[in-house]
C-alpha cells in the first residue's frame, strides 16, 4: 500500500550504468586500465540485491510518484548495490540506463586531457545516474562515478522512456530534475571562478551532507581537490579553517560536520541557490513505495 508521508524539504534535511541486461556478472565488464580514482574502467553492472521482503524505496523521485504511477514503472527496478569508485555512466560510451540513488553518493565530473577531471554535480538519493539513457542521447562527455557506497534502482532505457511516453507525470518529473541538475552545474561554474575555496567546500560539504542525510561525510582531502577544482594542500589548508572556527573536525577519510548552521553561514549564496531550486522542482509531496 502506498500513501503520503511527508513534504521533501532539502533545505532543512536531505537535498538531494547501463544496464547490462545480457550480462550476468560485473567481472564480465572488467577492463584492466585503471583511472585517477583507482577506480577500475567498467561499464554499469550492480550487483543486483536479492531478498524476500519489500524494501521501502528512498528515491526522492520515485517516492513523488502516486501508487499507480510507481506500480506501472516497478516491474522494470531492481535493486543493486553500488560499491565505491563504481563506474555509472563512462565518458563516450553508451549507456543503456538509469540509476535512482537510493542510498549513497555519486559525483558527475567534466575533464579534459590537459587539466583532469573536476566535480560539477553530486548526486544521492534526491537524483539520479544517467541523464544521457533517460533523454535518448545515450552518451556524454561527462562521467559519474560513485564515491560513498550504497543502493540503487536501475532500469533500461527503453523500459523508462516507454514509461514516460506513457505517463505525463512521470516525464515532466524527470525534465524537472534534469532542470535541477543544470542549476547545480551552472551554480557550480560561478562558484568555482568567483567565490572563496572555505565558501566553496562549505558548499560541497553542505550538498553532501543533504544526499547522505548524515553529519559525517567519508570523502577524502584528494576527492575534495578534484570536486573543487584545487591542489590538495589548499584543500587542507581550508579544512583546518573550518576546524579551528569549530565547523568540522577532520578525521582520516572522512570530516564530521559539528556546527551546520555555523558552515552554511560560510557557505556562499550558491548552496541555498542550488537547495531551493531542487525543492521547488522535486519537492513536493513523498508517498511509500517498496520494492
């Protein structure tokens, strides 16, 4: 049964791979080459999670679906698990689906040859992986990567564009997230060329604690250089300022948000911009699904 539970407010709580089907086992993807993240080149291929019991569906947008809506898409899910440095949309190749985040945290980077990658989106449970599958373009030049592990619910690309032809609904709630992933990207661009590195990571810590819903988030200092675009020591050289204002406290692998309302008020106007543009396109009423 499926009924409505709560408003998604952002702001306030949480913001925010092809799917293989003719493949049967991720090592069936494996290439060898590894990137600058160690993470191995591999197409989309969770491994898909078996249980006798429902579980309750996090997506933020699956979860703004009526019951009927979400009961015509069901049948196409499954849940998988995602594992750290997982790739889910490869630069240049096809991508034949979607992933709604359901738990965890995955980062969109732009690169090029002579200057790397930098981060320009992150998404969690408020999104989802694989803009190009859902449009019908079906590659990019862009990456997304999962960088806290977790779950989500994958579904083909021909299965979800039939959905969305056949419910209005449904499209227009996609076309608003995709409009929500523009803001967060173009906000970013601003971000990264006008405002200070400690207003910029307050910024990305503050949209990372939103997609994790939780004060602790495990990203390390590298991670953080290349989603802000800055050397590494800059990096530690702005963490230890939020420390010694009692922000955060660094540990390894990971920096615990201590005082929230104390970081958003270092946090530039950007996070606010890109938080409430969210809520006003996904933020609507919540129901209960389970899957």
């Amino acid at each position: 049964m499926s009924h409505t539970v709560h408003s998604y407010a952002p702001d306030r709580t949480s913001a925010e791979s092809p799917l293989p089907s003719r493949v049967k086992c991720v090592a069936c993807h494996r290439m060898h080459r590894r990137d600058a993240f160690g993470a191995d080149n591999m197409a989309l291929s969770g491994k898909q999670l078996s249980s006798s019991a429902a579980v309750a569906v996090q997506n933020f947008i699956l979860r703004s679906l009526p019951p009927d809506a979400f009961a015509r898409l069901r049948p196409h899910l499954r849940r998988v698990q995602l594992k750290r440095q997982q790739i889910l949309q490869e630069a240049h190749r096809p991508i034949d689906g979607v992933s709604f985040i359901e738990r965890g945290m995955a980062i969109l980077l732009a690169r090029t040859k002579r200057d790397g990658q930098i981060g320009v989106a992150i998404i969690g449970r408020g999104g989802l992986a694989g803009v190009p599958a859902m449009l019908g373009t079906m590659r990019s030049p862009h990456r997304c990567l999962v960088q806290v592990p977790g779950e989500a619910l994958q579904i083909g690309s021909k299965d979800l564009r039939r959905a969305m032809d056949e419910n209005p609904m449904l499209r227009q709630l996609l076309m608003n997230y995709i409009q929500a992933l523009l803001v967060q990207s173009s906000q970013t661009t601003l971000c990264n060329a006008r405002h200070s590195l400690e207003g910029r990571l307050a910024r990305w810590l503050l949209l990372s604690r939103d997609r994790l819903d939780s004060d602790t988030v495990p990203l390390t200092h590298d991670l953080f250089s290349i989603m802000l675009g800055v050397r590494r020591a800059g990096v530690t050289t702005a963490l230890e300022r939020l420390a010694l204002r009692g922000a955060v406290q660094k540990a390894r692998g990971r920096v615990e948000i201590v005082d929230r309302a104390l970081i958003e008020r270092m946090s530039c106007e950007c996070y606010q911009i890109i938080v409430k543009e969210h809520q006003r396109l996904i933020g609507g009423r919540l129901f209960e699904h389970a899957l």
